[in-house]
C-alpha cells in the first residue's frame, strides 16, 4: 500500500507491505521521492520512482538491483509476473519509444526494444512474458514485440488522429495469446486478433 497524505504513515514515498493472510504489516520500505508504480510476483517486488526502479526480493524485501532510469513522470512500466523470468520493461528514452527488457528474476537487461518515434505512453507483457506490446504517445499505432528476439510481430493501426492510450492487455490465453485490447482517450476500445494477422487476415 502506498499513501497519499503529508503524514509520515501516509506518504506517498512510504511503500507498506501487508499480508493479507494474516492481516498483518510485514515491512515499510522509504524512498526519497513519490512512488508511482508497484508491482510484485511471487518472488520479486518492483518500485518506480521518477528517476529510479528498484527490483526487490519479495520474501526477503532485499535490493536485488537498483536501476537508474530516465525521467519517468507516470511511473511507466510493464511486468510479467507469471512468466519463468519475471520480465520488466521501462523507457529507455525520453524522445522516443524505446523499451530496456531486464529478466526481474535475474536481475539483468536483456535487450532494448526500439518500438516508435515518439515516446512511450503504455506497455503490456502477456501473461508467459513472451510478447511486449507498446503504444507511443501519439497514440496510432499499437505493436506487438517478441520479446526473446527483440522483434516485431505485429503492427496495428488504432486510427488516423492521434489519442492517448490509456493501457493494452493481452487476452488470457497462456500458452498464445489470441487477442489484444486497447483503450484510449477516444473513449473507444479497440480489439486485435493475434490469429487473424498471423494468417495475413
């Protein structure tokens, strides 16, 4: 849980761990700036500030790695918890859509993938951490990245006006993923089927 007051046991700098088991607290972690992104799996935990990500060990709550990043104002990131890696992705740039890909369970970088020309504005793993779509902030195209290779498999057109896209989310399918849906400030949500552009439809 992350606050939002002044307060000391509020702030939004203060990251509690609570278990939900036992309903007790387990571990406050502080940081010297606001945090604006958490995620965790089984065994790691992730923290975005604005200029740093920390990869934590969960049960220990350890520093694993502790990430220099570019200015991340949103706190953008994606995370695959499920996949045997534990795959994360961050802006790599801040003039244009470039993602670094660290194995989380590791921790280690493994590739960057240059997505578009403008800045990142949403990125999402699927569930086995096997795809990376991501969407700039011009908001028209959305594409699909195989994440072991670092390449594209699929590019999608949202539309001819650009739009903020609010977040992507691959299908629930495990093993392939066979739809990615997307919504934006067009205030539509647009569906894309995986097994269509596979066969050229």
């Amino acid at each position: 849980m992350v606050g939002t007051g002044e307060q000391p046991s509020r702030s939004p700098r203060r990251l509690c761990l609570f278990n939900t088991i036992t309903c007790a607290s387990k571990k406050d972690l502080n940081f010297r700036s606001t945090i604006l992104a958490v995620r965790f799996s089984r065994t790691r935990l992730i923290v975005v500030l604005q200029d740093k990500t920390f990869i934590y060990d969960l049960n220990s709550t350890r520093i694993l790695e502790e990430i220099d990043t570019v200015h991340n104002p949103k706190g953008l990131c994606a995370f695959a918890p499920n996949s045997e890696w534990c795959y994360l992705a961050i802006p790599a740039s801040t003039s244009k859509g470039s993602a670094l890909v660290y194995k989380a369970s590791e921790p280690e970088l493994i590739c960057q993938i240059d997505a578009h020309e403008s800045p990142l504005a949403a990125m999402a793993f699927s569930s086995n951490g096997m795809y990376l779509a991501t969407a700039s902030e011009k908001g028209t195209m959305i594409r699909v990245y195989i994440v072991a290779q670092a390449t594209k498999l699929h590019s999608f057109r949202r539309g001819a006006y650009p739009s903020t896209i609010y977040s992507l989310s691959f299908g629930p399918c495990i093993d392939r993923p066979d739809v990615l849906a997307a919504t934006s400030s067009s205030g539509s949500l647009h569906m894309f089927f995986l097994d269509a552009a596979r066969n050229g439809r």
